[in-house]
C-alpha cells in the first residue's frame, strides 16, 4: 500500500513500467513481476530477456528471476537507500551519467554531489552486505548507453 500511495502522490496514478523488445536493461528492484504477475506482463519481461534485455535484481533473497540475472544483488534488508546510494556514488564519481539531461532537467544535483563526499563505497558495502565490486559493476550496467533502454520495476525494498 505505501508504493500505491507514493505512486499516486507522486506520478497522479499508479503506472507499469514499459517494457518491450528493445528493452535494454531491466532492473527489478524488490519486486518479482515474472514470479508474482501473470499474462502479458510477464510475457513482455520474458519477450525482453529472449531478445537480449540484460537483467539486476535486488532482492535479499534468490527469487527465481535472480537465477537468470546478470547480475543479483542481495542487499541485507532495509539497506535499499544505501545501496541505491552507492549506485548513484559511483554513477555521479565517474561523470558516466547523460551531463546535458542533468543540466537542463535536474534540481539539487549539485546537494547529490555534496552528499556522496559523505561516505565511502567500504561503508556502502558494510552497510549493505554487497561487494563494492558488485556495487561498481550495477552502476557501470544502469549507466551504459549501449544498454537502454532501462525498465526498472520497484517493489517494496
């Protein structure tokens, strides 16, 4: 209920993720659409995968889907925002994010880079039970041009 409520308060409605045959990345986040979604959905995201979608998932816990990820991440639970954190750490230190987006599109970028000086990807990883390398190599993946586009399912994590 909480992530219907946010949807709705931020987005006007609840939405679904559009996800299709030129999906480059899909990133599922605490939510297991193939195991808990029937039908089209679950045919889109498996239509996806055949054609060559790359695949994250978070989840504490190796769901089904995590058997066919490149890469799982299994975070210690309630340790989402720090990794999503260390994600964007290393996304925002390599400068391998779109510039001209950030510019013309983003508020507050500028209190993002100010607060990822405040830790370390030791901290995230201690934090969140995740290898640092794990970490680098989910940022790397989100942030390559050659993988969008990006379809990202959040869940309750």
């Amino acid at each position: 209920m909480p992530r219907l409520a946010g949807a709705s308060s931020i987005f006007g409605n609840v939405f679904f993720p559009d996800v299709g045959p030129n999906t480059g990345i899909l990133l599922l986040w605490g939510h297991n659409p193939i195991g808990l979604m029937g039908g089209e959905m679950r045919e889109k995201i498996e239509a996806a995968l055949a054609a060559g979608a790359k695949l994250i998932v978070v989840n504490p816990k190796r769901i089904q889907v995590a058997k066919k990820a490149d890469l799982w991440l299994a975070p210690r639970p309630q340790s989402d925002g720090a990794l999503a954190m260390g994600i964007i750490k290393v996304i925002v230190e390599e400068k391998i994010y779109d510039t001209e987006f950030v510019s013309e599109w983003t508020m507050g970028f500028d209190e993002i880079e100010k607060e990822i000086k405040t830790f370390t990807l030791d901290e995230v990883e201690k934090a969140t039970w995740v290898p640092k390398e794990q970490i680098v190599r989910a940022a790397r993946m989100l942030a390559d041009p050659g993988n969008r586009p990006l379809c990202y399912f959040e869940g309750n994590g």
